[in-house]
C-alpha cells in the first residue's frame, strides 16, 4: 500500500511526540532487528526508528531496506530517524 501525500502528512503529525522504538546498532539490520520492528508495527502501527552513527549505511537506505523487510511504508527521514507505517486491520475491530 502506498500512501497519499494527505496520509503521510497525518501520520508525520502524529509520530512527531512519538519516542524511537526501535534502534538499529553497528550490527546493522538483523533478522532479530526485523523481528522486533515486525512486532512493534503489529502493536503500533507507527514506529520510529534511529540508525546509530557507526551504521555503515545511509539512513534512506537503510529504511528503504527496513521497510521491504517488514512490507511497511516510509513516512519520512529526518537525519538518523526513520518513520515507519505499516496497517493492522486488527487493531481497527
């Protein structure tokens, strides 16, 4: 699913109070990594996530590759920090 621009304008407002759930170490991205934001996205739907300084990828890259992992969207990246979507109809019930 790709977002609207109109989607992604709301979802930027509220992950902007969000904390960063899920940070991404030197090790890079792991499947204990996937794992772990695969199970924040189920719960939250809207994750923020920060790639460390040592990473030895960009941080667009890095998301781009977070998010195929995970079949999430990108709601944006600002410096180190990623936002990412992903829908779960089960929380909607």
């Amino acid at each position: 699913m790709t977002l609207s621009s109109r989607q992604r304008a709301e979802l930027r407002a509220k992950a902007h109070h969000l904390a960063v759930t899920v940070h991404v170490g030197h090790q890079g991205i792991t499947a204990t990594l996937r794992g772990a934001l695969d199970d924040a996205l189920r719960t939250k739907e809207l994750v923020k996530v920060q790639f460390s300084k040592n990473a030895d990828m960009k941080a667009k890259e890095a998301a781009s590759e977070l998010a195929a992992a995970v079949e999430a969207d990108i709601v944006q990246v600002i410096g180190r920090t990623a936002t990412l979507y992903r829908e779960n109809p089960d929380l909607h019930e």
